[in-house]
C-alpha cells in the first residue's frame, strides 16, 4: 500500500469514528494552495468518490508566503480539474490569523 492509500485509509477512518462527514453533506474547502490545504482537498474528493457530497473551494490567502497571491491561480486551476458545485471558487485575503478575529472567523 502506497502512501496516498495509507493516508485515505486513515483519514476516512478518523471521519467515520468522529462521524465528521455524512452523504449530502455540503462543504465549503478554504485552500489556500500550500501542502497541507491542497492535500484536504485531494481526500475531500477521494472521499466524495465514496459518499456523494457537494464541494466548493474557497481560496483562502494567508499572505505567509511571498507566493501567497500567486496561489489563487493555482487553485483555480485545480478546481477546474474537477467537477465542483457551480459557484465553486472564491478567492478571500485574510487580515489577521488570530483565532480571535472575528472578522476572519464569519468571513466563510
């Protein structure tokens, strides 16, 4: 088993255990283009192969990087690779990335 199978297979087993995801689900992605967030939503759609669910990505730029405001494209791209629900981009730049902002918090 490679480790894309080893890492669906525990991902999907954790969303079961905790009953994170449900078919029908609607789900809004923030990816900012980084590692991590691209990864998310890689088995985001590995697991809407198993349970239909609708996904829409919102490009999330956290201006961390120099790169940061290149990403949009990037992400933009990936989802044009997919079929995704039909407003499925947005692009949103985040002032603070205190947990407390409560502007970034109900900006999604």
């Amino acid at each position: 088993m490679g480790i894309r199978e080893e890492t669906e297979k525990k991902v999907f087993a954790y969303i079961e255990e905790q009953g994170m995801l449900s078919a029908g689900d609607r789900i809004v992605a923030g990816v900012s283009g980084g590692a991590d967030s691209v990864c998310m939503l890689a088995l985001l759609l590995a697991w809407r192969e198993r349970r239909p669910l609708s996904l829409a990505v919102a490009h999330v730029n956290h201006g961390l990087r120099r790169e940061a405001g290149e990403d949009a494209g990037y992400v933009e791209e990936l989802c044009g690779r997919e079929p995704l629900v039909a407003e499925g981009f947005a692009t949103y730049k985040l002032k603070a990335l205190q947990p407390a902002n409560k502007e970034n918090n109900y900006l999604l």
